[in-house]
C-alpha cells in the first residue's frame, strides 16, 4: 500500500522522504479533536501496518499548540446526550486509534508544543518518543470533566513511563505537567527549542528510516507485547524475533558492511 499521496480530510498529512508527519489542523482553537479526526486517524493508523512507503511517523504540533483534546462542543456535548451502547462504541473508537499508533509496526515519534491535554496527551504517551518544547504542558484533565482518569489505556501505559506514584498524581489532580518535569520524569527523551522541534523530530524520524527498519518494527512489537509476559515469556519471544531478524538481507549487509569497513546501507528487507 502506498501512502504518500493520502488526502485525509480531517488532518494535516505529508511526507518527506519515508517519514510521515501529522498534524491536527484547527489552530484557532489549539487543535481539538473530533469524532471524524477521531476514525480518520484510527483508520490511517491501521493501514500505516501495511504501508509500503513510509518507516516512521512524526505527530507535531501545529501553530504553537499539540493538542487541546476533545472538542468540548463537537464531541463532549453530544456525548452527554448520547446512552450507553452508543458511549461504549466512542470509547471503544478511541481506544482503536490507540492500538493502531501500538500496531502500526513503524515508530511513531511525538512532537510536542504548548497545549497537550486530553485526548492530545494520550496520543503523546502512545507514542514511541516525544520531544517537546519548554513551554510544552501536558495534562490528563479527564477528572476534570467528571471523568476517571482511566482513558485510552493511561492507567496501563503512563505509570510504566513515568512511574506509578507520579501518573497517579496526574491522573487523580488532572494538573498540568511541565516540560521540566515530563524530561526529568522520562515522559519526554529530551527538550527543543519551538524553532527546531520538528526539524529535529523529522531528522530522528530520518535516521530511524536509515535504519534495518524491518528489525525498528519487531522492536515496537515486543516493547508492546512483552508488558503481559513473564521474564522467562520474553526472552524466548525476543529469541524468536531475533532469529527471524537474522534471516534478513540488513543482517547479512551489516555483517558484510562491517568486515569491509563501510557503513551499512539497509533495504528493510
């Protein structure tokens, strides 16, 4: 499947070379999201998995903001006129963008500014890396809507970033955490000028494409599916999924590129 030539309506969507950069594209209003960006990019996600063109993903900021989250209008007014089959199938459909960011087989890089609440920073924290600006503030405000902060898979996946006792905080006072913490905690790798965050989140994005970028897609698997295994469990997986490594071109390239003194070239292959 090829995906450099995708239209999406909801989002912005380009590419430069064989990364792919997104962008939530209402920055009047600090890009919220609705129930169309919601599926839209549930279902780019989902056929990210098979694409043929692209080896990485940037989500970036657009005009100073990330994300506000859940348009307060478009979706949680609806929302509390709606009954329970139809709020189980919009927290299922959120949900579903979640898996797609985990199972896209492509690391997905995140490229945080200003505003990233809600919905925003769930999509933060679903990526592989974030990188992000010093005036980057980022909340999980669910408790502040009436809300559990349960949402999207954050009380699985926020305390395995950042630890336990520091997502509980968050996810129970829905505060803001700063960009000085969420560095310092390791919910960001590092700290950008808003100049240069997604420059050098594109050029990270860029030497992960340089990369055996076959073997990049095993190692998201296993980040992912080694949360529910054993010690034991996982090291037998990453046995397999190394072996399976060992059968590809990039494996024996790098071997040939090491006896001869060059830098490896890697097809993905």
């Amino acid at each position: 499947m090829k995906m450099a030539d995708l239209k999406p309506e909801h989002f912005r969507w380009r590419t430069e070379g064989r990364v792919a950069i997104i962008q939530l594209d209402r920055p009047e209003r600090k890009n919220p999201l609705t129930f169309d960006s919601y599926a839209e990019l549930r279902d780019t996600f989902r056929d990210l998995a098979y694409a043929e063109d692209v080896d990485a993903v940037v989500f970036a900021a657009n005009g100073g903001n990330f994300s506000s989250g859940g348009d307060v209008h478009e979706i949680i007014g609806p929302l509390v006129g709606m009954d329970m089959k139809e709020l189980l199938s919009f927290t299922r459909m959120t949900g579903d963008l979640i898996k797609a960011m985990l199972n896209c087989g492509r690391p997905v890089i995140c490229a945080v500014d200003g505003i990233c609440v809600g919905a925003g920073a769930i999509i933060a924290m679903a990526s592989d890396m974030r990188l992000a600006t010093p005036e980057a503030k980022t909340a999980f405000l669910f408790t502040r809507v009436g809300l559990a902060g349960c949402d999207m898979g954050a009380c699985a996946m926020l305390p395995r970033i950042i630890g336990q006792g520091r997502a509980a905080e968050l996810l129970y006072t829905g505060r803001s955490m700063t960009a000085e913490e969420g560095e310092r905690w390791g919910f960001f790798n590092r700290l950008c000028s808003a100049e240069e965050l997604e420059s050098e989140a594109v050029a990270l994005a860029q030497r992960l494409c340089e990369g055996p970028t076959f073997a990049h897609g095993m190692t998201k698997t296993q980040l992912n599916q080694e949360w529910s295994m054993s010690l034991e469990q996982a090291i037998e997986s990453e046995a397999q999924a190394q072996a399976i490594c060992m059968q590809t071109r990039d494996f024996e390239r790098a071997y040939t590129a090491f006896v001869n003194k060059q830098k490896p070239q890697f097809g993905g292959d």
